[in-house]
C-alpha cells in the first residue's frame, strides 16, 4: 500500500485530461468494490477517470479496486478528506463523487454534462435498493425533501464544476454533513440541477438497523446541524445510536 496521500501507478498513463473525474471514497468494501467498479469500466473506457481513495480499509478492498481504477490513492479515514483528495489528483474540470455503493445509470456521463453547461452542481434522484418494504418511500422522501431545500447528500451523486468545487473550499473536513455543508456552500452561488435520472443506493443501512428508526435519527441529527451543534458531536450521536 503507499503511503498517505500518494497514488499507485496510473492504469492508463500519458492519457489525454478526462471529461468527467468520478472520485470514489472507500472503507471495508471488499463485498462490493469490485462489482462497483466493474460497472464503471465502460466509462473508463471512453475516457472517464476513476478515482480510489480508501481510508485505511483492513479488508481485501485495495487489492480488488486497484486494476480497475485510473488511481487509487490512500487517506486517513474519513469521507471529506478522503474526497478532498481524490479531487486534488483528479484531471477533469469536472468532477462526480459517488459513494461505494451506489451505481449510476446509463447515460451519467452525458446527462453531468448537459446539466454542466447550464449549473454549476447538481445530483440525481435516488432509488435505494433493499429489503425493506419502506425503502420506495424512503427514496420518494429523499428526492422530494432534496428538490424543495436545495440540498443534496452524497448517495444521490452530487457532481460539480472543479472550479465550484475548489471556490467554495471544497468538503469540510468534519465527521458528518460534509455533503449538506457543501450543498449550503454551492446553493449561495446557484440551484442545483435536480436530475429525475435516479441512481441506484444500497439501503444496507435502512435494513440493518431499521428503517424508521434510521429515518428518524437521519432527521434529528440534520434538524441538530441546522440548528448549530457541531458535526463532531452529532457524529458521535450517530455512532451510539446504531
């Protein structure tokens, strides 16, 4: 593995700059990283750079992610510096962070871009996927209370401009709500680009720990942040809760 914040070889290198950087945070996700990532080969393909940054998994995760990635970068744990990363390395003016468990659906690459030319950031809508009965109405939920704040979270694969990205400072580096932070940031400079097109999202935290429960906890500890406890505390919340 290579040390802290460098990158292992690149897969294709002397590539010409991408048109999209799809920078992908990772930990403990040997079940699915490669399934994951075999989906996104096509788009590799035409040009696409996939980023890796694993924080610290003790898992086969960085064997099995490391062919099938551009670059693939080691961090300490956690989602936003982990994403910061990826995004400093990354080539593209353009930028998509898609959690480890999410797959984008057919077409991504050129709806990003269309919705690129007229908005600075967007996301799509989501579909969880499960086995609980609630989670249709988790993701209708989602997607709605999405399109009336402005606010987006980081399973809905929020993509933005580099320039956007870097202008508001890019993700807090804080344990929890990195993604409705930087939403917050970029709704002052525009609207998002709401996206029908869903992807698709594991529920795998919906099921294990049951769906109204994590309903209910996901929007007291959003209700806490908007009324100003620190994202360190409402981590730790969130930790005891499950």
């Amino acid at each position: 593995m290579p040390p802290e914040g460098q990158s292992l070889p690149l897969v294709n290198p002397g590539a010409k700059s991408p048109m999209l950087s799809i920078v992908i945070p990772m930990l403990n996700e040997a079940a699915g990283i490669e399934m994951a990532l075999a989906a996104l080969q096509p788009l590799r393909e035409t040009g696409t750079e996939i980023i890796v940054v694993d924080g610290g998994s003790t898992d086969d995760s960085v064997a099995l992610a490391t062919p099938l990635a551009d670059t693939l970068l080691t961090s300490a744990p956690g989602r936003a510096q982990q994403m910061n990363l990826g995004a400093a390395r990354a080539r593209s003016a353009a930028l998509l962070f898609l959690h480890a468990d999410t797959r984008l659906p057919e077409g991504a690459s050129k709806l990003i871009s269309q919705s690129l030319n007229t908005n600075c950031w967007g996301r799509f809508d989501i579909h969880l996927e499960g086995t609980s009965r609630w989670l249709p109405l988790v993701s209708i939920l989602m997607n709605l209370r999405s399109r009336l704040s402005g606010i987006a979270t980081g399973d809905q694969g929020m993509f933005l401009r580099r320039a956007s990205f870097e202008a508001v400072g890019g993700f807090p580096e804080q344990p929890l709500m990195e993604d409705i932070e930087l939403s917050k940031r970029l709704k002052a400079v525009s609207r998002p680009a709401y996206l029908r097109t869903k992807v698709i999202s594991s529920g795998r935290r919906w099921d294990q720990f049951g769906a109204w429960k994590t309903i209910c906890l996901m929007w007291r500890l959003r209700y806490r942040y908007w009324r100003g406890v620190s994202a360190t505390q409402l981590a730790k919340e969130y930790r005891n809760a499950r």
